[in-house]
C-alpha cells in the first residue's frame, strides 16, 4: 500500500521541520509494508511569492486527491503589511476549510524528562496529558458578514447546533478512549453564541455519551486553571478562537511551543501541522525543533490507520529525549545543543 | 470634603470583600481632611432576587450621582440558570456601559513576597509590574446585532476607531508614568475588526505618543508569553474579550486571582472591583481574601485625588504581608490562616 502524502513546507522553519518528517517517514517505509508518495505543494508566504496567491488552486487540488497533507508553517515578516485575502495565514484558512477539517486536536503531555524546562513549577506539571479539541472551520474566523470601511470594522461569531454537534462527538469520542472527561470551554455569561453552544453539548452529552463526565468552565477561568491546576483537565472542547487561544497557553506547561503537535481532521483528508509558526528569527539556521512536526507526523500515521508506527515514532521520541540532546529551545544546562536535523536523526535511529 | 461613595456588594464574597474596604475607609477618613458617604444599593443576584432585575434603575441613579462605586462581585449557581438579561453578569455589563467607564485598567505586580505562591517558578515571576488596559465598553460584550434562534447564534465584534483611540490614548499616558512601553494585543493575522485595531493604534502612536515603545501581538502568543516572560510586559492594550482572558492569564503570576484589583474608567464616576468573581463555594466563610477589594479601594482613591491616602494603603498591604498570616488562598506551610476580616484588620492597622 502506497500513501499519497503532500507536503506543504511553507516559510521559515516550515520546511526544515517537514524535511524531518519526510526522512522519518521514508525509515519508517523501508521496515513496513506500506510506503509514501510526495507531493510537494506552494502554501503561504512562498506561494504568495511564487503564485501571489497563499494557497493556489493546485495546492488545493493536491491536497484533496491525497491521503493525508503534512503542513510546515506559514507567514512571516515578508507578508506582514499584506492585508485580507492576501496574507499567508488567509491560505491556512483556506485549506482548512476547503479540507473541511472541523476538528482540530492538539494533544499536551509533559513527561518526566520535560518538566524541567517548564516555566511552571514541575510539581504541578508532571504528568499533564490533555486534549483540546479547537472546533477549526467556523466560529469567528469564518462568520459572515465582516467588514471594515476604516472607521468601524466587526466580524461574526457564529455557530449553529451541526457545527458544534460534529466536533462535540470527537471530544466526547475521544475522552472514552482517555481519561472519559470533557470540559467544555464557553463565555456562555456574555455570549448568545456561546449559549447555544453550552446548550448544544448538554443535549448531546444527555443523549449520547451520559457515561463520559463533563464540566463547563468560561474561557476567562479556563486559561487560568490551565496554569495553575493543568492535570484536571483530559479532554477540552471548545470553540475556533478560545481553541485558538487556550492551546497556545497549553503550550507553555511543556516549556518549549516547538513539542506541540496538531491533527486537524473531518471527513476526507486530514492535515497535519505542528502548533507553532514559522518562527522567522530562527529560519534557516537549523535550530527549529522538529518534535512538534514528528509528533504530527504521527498523529497522521494514526489518522491513516498506522498506529503501529505511530507508537514507533513516539517511542523512538522518548527514547531520543533519554539522551542529553536538545535543541536551543530545550536546551538547558547539563544538555548538548543538537541542531534540527541532529535531533531529528536521533529520533529515527531510535 | 466628603466623597459620595456607591457600594454594591452583590452575591458571594462580595459583601464580605466590601466590608472591609468600608472598614479601611473609615479608617483613612479618621486620620484625614476627608471623609466618605456611603449609600449601598442592589446589584447582581442579590437585585434578581428582591427586584428581579440585576442592575435595577435606582442602582444606576446612585452610581451616577456618586464620584465612585466598589462593587464587590456578582453571580452564583442559584442564577446560573436565568438566561440573557436576567442573568447577574448582565448587570455587570449594564453598569460598565451606563458610566461609560471604557478602559478597565488591571495592575499586576508581583513582589517577592508573593513570588513563593506562583504556579511559576519564582525567578519567572519575581518583579513582574504589568498593567492591562481592557477597552471595557465595547467589542463582542455589546456589538450588534446578536442573534440565538436555537439552531444558529451569533454575536458582533464591533469597533470604531474613536473606541480605539480612546482606550489607547489611556494606555500610552500610563506607559508615560510607568516603563513607556505599550504592547498591543489582537488577533490582525485573522479578524477585519483587529486590523482596524492594529491600524488605529500604530496612526495614534504616531501622531501623538512617538516617544512610547510600541509593539504588537497576536493573543494567542499573547497568553503563551504572559506564561512564559511576563516580565517583558509594561502596559498591554487591549479589546473586550481579549482583555478579560488576558488579564485572568496575569493573574496567575502571582498565585491568586484574589491579589487582582481593577478600576474601570471613562469621563465620569469610575467603577471599583477585584477581578475575582463570587466564589460561591468560599462565600459566607471568612475564607475570601480582601486584597484585591482593598488594592481595587487604592485604585479609587487615586482616581478622586487622594494619592496619598491611596499610598498609606499600599503600604500598609506590603507591611501586612510581612506577617505571616495568610487568607486560605495563599496559605502555605510556615503561615498562619487568617479569616477575612484578620487580613482586613491587619492591613488598616498597619
Ligand atoms: C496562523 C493563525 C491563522 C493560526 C490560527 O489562528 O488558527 C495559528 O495561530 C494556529 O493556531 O494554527
Ligand atoms: C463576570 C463577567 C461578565 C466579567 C467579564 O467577562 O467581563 C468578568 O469575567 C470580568 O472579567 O470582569
């Protein structure tokens, strides 16, 4: 069985971080029976450059024939002053719509061996293992109408009951397989939407999954709590904006945005990308870490049906964190600074 | 002179807070050439239950004809069930918006003394002196329209530029009496209403605060920062929700949100709260700490003028927490609990 996989490396240490996975995947393909096609495809700043568009229809076209997309990371200072449709991140948008890839999974665990890094005290973050569930393909980001006539400017936070019952399934699907606890994270004191958006997980919780448990917390509390207190939470559901927001501050327990991996999946292709952007002040100079994209590559490699190497690259990954390597955002004291490529050789060779 | 002073206690450990702020101002009017005239009045649950109606017109008619209003907290679970505008929060927001007090301003600062409480690691925290400037009055708590039909909701992030520049305006004076740096948060890569934001602010800073540092993030960096080195903050200038997730993220450093007092500002009577809710599992316990009622009580007697009386009172929190009584929330081993109303005492009497 041959997979086709397409690679958009996109800018900064995008494409250092995809050329990791790639060397992965092709180790991983000499020990199993099945093997990977690449294509590589334009995204973000590099298409705007090459296409002056962040994600050309063939990109698009690529994408949707294949089995799964591995993204790098786009944007960059280059585009900055570029505005609306234009911008790179606008080509992020697209493809996750056009892949219609609601549910956007970004998993934290902090091992042992990690917590040292962790801006937080350890005791409180040892043994951290969380899922947030970002609903990726409405909500604020998508709402119509938006405008801005330079004197007033708004855009739409909006969601219907099929919108948040489709990604209130995968959370409460996957806190069966986990710890069997959803939180779902609203402004339901303030917001309409979020109401109907409370309203529309109880009903769901009562009719379908009654055996998972499940609390509501406001996205005000929820940051909070998730610095002091992280190990209460399994499995967090929430909205493309709060999503947006409260796994960027989960990323921090672990110490270092560059471990975070992402699986953005719907009914077809999923799209896999680490958390983290394109980290422009460092591009170029192989020192990006390449765990998030690893771990994302492994995501994909579930999503494909492949968990047995799926747990091969995250054992390979534990065993690689075993040695005293790391790369410059990991690497304190006692530690060997290991390049992007030196980490990533790590981890295929254990 | 005598400075007319609303209270509004509400629900929880509101009133419990509030007493002790009364007791300090009594205290303070002792030892001065001023004095104060307190008139209380219903809001929050505590107006549901007698009047049904959480911010009732003669509440609103006492806060407008007071020079300044403490409010101590409102909701609880026995109103978690009302909806729209008899909900206890929407009293909350009626009131902001009735004084017009657009800029909620909330100070962080964490001293060495409190360092030891952080979910952070002490070297993290130590030192940190933030100020969040929140825009209080517009943004997605009031655009409109908003809509809930049961099968689809929505609401407006809405703003102006005159609503911008206001609220920056407030931000960069404050930067002039602090470290002169203003950090702008919005979410430009992806909201029309953030470009807007970000357009506004950089024209005005420009035009008339040239010699303030400025600089911009997105508020998902934003948070992750605020975790990872929140020492690089001086003032953050901010919208309406963005604000209100922000600054419960800042009131983590210091290792209780009951340390946070905020002071909601427009051309009028200003509004005087802690950043804490109701606490309802706490409330009626003499369990709620009074530090943020009381460094939100500081805040108001700077705004009427009285900047020394607002300094006594700072001072004699630092050399309160110089003892080693503690209220439950920070109590750690080698402190001794202190009741509300102890912690009180103590900080009036030093
Ligand atoms: C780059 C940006 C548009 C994107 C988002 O806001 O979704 C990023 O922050 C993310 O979390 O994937
Ligand atoms: C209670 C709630 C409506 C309020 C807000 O969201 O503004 C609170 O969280 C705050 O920050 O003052």
């Amino acid at each position: 069985k041959t997979y086709k996989i397409t690679l958009l490396p996109g800018d900064g240490i995008g494409p250092e971080v995809v050329a990791e996975s790639v060397k992965l995947l092709d180790v991983i393909a000499e020990k199993s029976d099945f093997s990977f096609e690449y294509t590589e495809a334009l995204a973000g700043g590099a298409a705007i450059d090459a296409r002056n568009d962040p994600m050309p229809q063939e990109t698009i076209d690529a994408c949707k024939a294949s089995d799964a997309v591995l993204l790098g990371a786009v944007g960059g200072p280059k585009w900055d002053d570029l505005t609306g449709a234009m911008r790179p991140e606008s080509g992020l948008l697209k493809i996750r719509k056009e892949l219609a890839v609601f549910a956007n999974l970004r998993p934290v665990a902090v091992p042992p061996s990690l917590a040292e890094s962790s801006p937080l005290r350890p005791a409180a973050v040892i043994g951290v293992d969380l899922l947030t569930v970002r609903e990726l393909t409405g909500g604020i980001y998508f709402g119509q109408p938006v405008g801005n006539d330079g004197n007033e400017a708004f855009n739409t936070m909006r969601y219907s009951v099929e919108e948040i019952e489709r990604v209130a399934r995968v959370a409460f699907e996957w806190a069966r397989k986990r710890r069997n606890k959803v939180t779902s994270v609203d402004k339901a004191n303030v917001l309409e939407v979020s109401r109907l958006w409370r309203d529309t997980v109880k009903a769901l919780h009562k009719k379908e999954f009654s055996d998972v448990e499940l609390d509501h917390m406001y996205i005000d509390n929820a940051t909070m709590q998730m610095v002091i207190n992280p190990r209460q939470f399994d499995v967090i559901l929430t909205g493309n904006i709060f999503g947006d927001i409260l796994s960027d501050t989960s990323a921090t327990l672990g110490g270092s945005l560059g471990l975070l991996p992402s699986a953005s999946l719907g009914k077809g292709t999923g799209l896999f990308e680490p958390v983290h952007g394109s980290a422009p002040d460092i591009a170029g100079q192989g020192k990006a870490n390449p765990i998030a994209m690893i771990l994302s590559t492994a995501m994909m490699l579930d999503d494909l049906g492949e968990g047995k190497a799926a747990t091969a690259v995250r054992q390979g990954l534990e065993a690689a964190l075993g040695h005293n390597l790391r790369t410059a955002d990991l690497c304190h004291e006692g530690y060997t600074p290991a390049s992007t490529s030196e980490m990533g050789e790590l981890i295929r060779t254990e």
